[in-house]
C-alpha cells in the first residue's frame, strides 16, 4: 500500500513541477527552478499592484503567513500595512501562490539543509525592496 501511495505521490509531484513521466523521480533542480520562477512571476504581480495602488516600495515590505488568521500580514511598520493586507488578502490567487511559494521553498530548504528540518520557531518571509523579491527566514 505505501509503494501505491509513493507511486501516487511521484506522479503528482512530477506533474506540477513538469517532469516527464518516463523521469525517475522528483529532481530538486526541477523544484528549485520552479520556486525562483514561480517568485520572480510574484515579485512582478505584486509590484506592479502596487504602482497601480500607489503603495511605496520603499520602505520595503515584508510578508508572512499567520496562521492564526489563515492570511499574509505584513511585517514591521510599512506605512500602508493595513492597506497591503487588504489588498493582497482579497486576492485569491495571491494568497493561493503565497503559500505555493512558501511550500516550494521549504522542499528545497528541508531538502539542502536537513539539520533545519522541522524547525518550527522559524517563520517564512516573502520580501518586496526597491531592488525586487526575496526570500528569507526569521525566528
């Protein structure tokens, strides 16, 4: 029965990150490449967003999921914090692809860095600066 669901799991990976089904596998490069695309392609919706809102990048914006509220929130004192909530919470597609980001990016991290596996105090941030996305991991 585990083979089945191991079977299952491959194909279902492979399949979103599109690797041909005569591939043995999932190869990390595969979801490497897919999480810097799929944040490049974010970065740019989010910034253009915020020129057409007129939301001022700097100060930079840094995001999170709470967890508590099921939503992003801004980190820190961003002057129109509130604003970007809203903004991006009202947006299915962009909550949706937060937390594909956020999904793709612990593959890769608990992948490379095992000993950071399952470390629960850290949270995962999404950061908009003048100079583009990022991402990066706090306490």
């Amino acid at each position: 029965m585990d083979a089945v669901k191991d079977s299952r799991l491959d194909q279902g990976l492979a399949r979103i990150f599109g690797i041909a089904p005569d591939k043995a596998g999932v190869n990390l490069d595969a979801i490497r490449a897919k999480a810097a695309a799929n944040l490049a392609a974010y970065g740019k919706v989010l910034a253009d967003l915020f020129e057409r809102q007129a939301v001022p990048v700097p100060p930079p914006v840094q995001l999170q999921w709470w967890g508590e509220g099921s939503r992003i929130k801004v980190v820190g004192s961003h002057p129109d914090r509130e604003r970007i909530e809203v903004l991006l919470n009202g947006d299915g597609e962009l909550v949706e692809e937060f937390k594909e980001l956020e999904l793709l990016h612990e593959i890769v991290r608990n992948t490379e860095q095992p000993d950071q596996a399952g470390k629960l105090d850290q949270h995962f941030n999404i950061g908009l600066t003048s100079n583009g996305i990022l991402v990066f991991y706090t306490d």
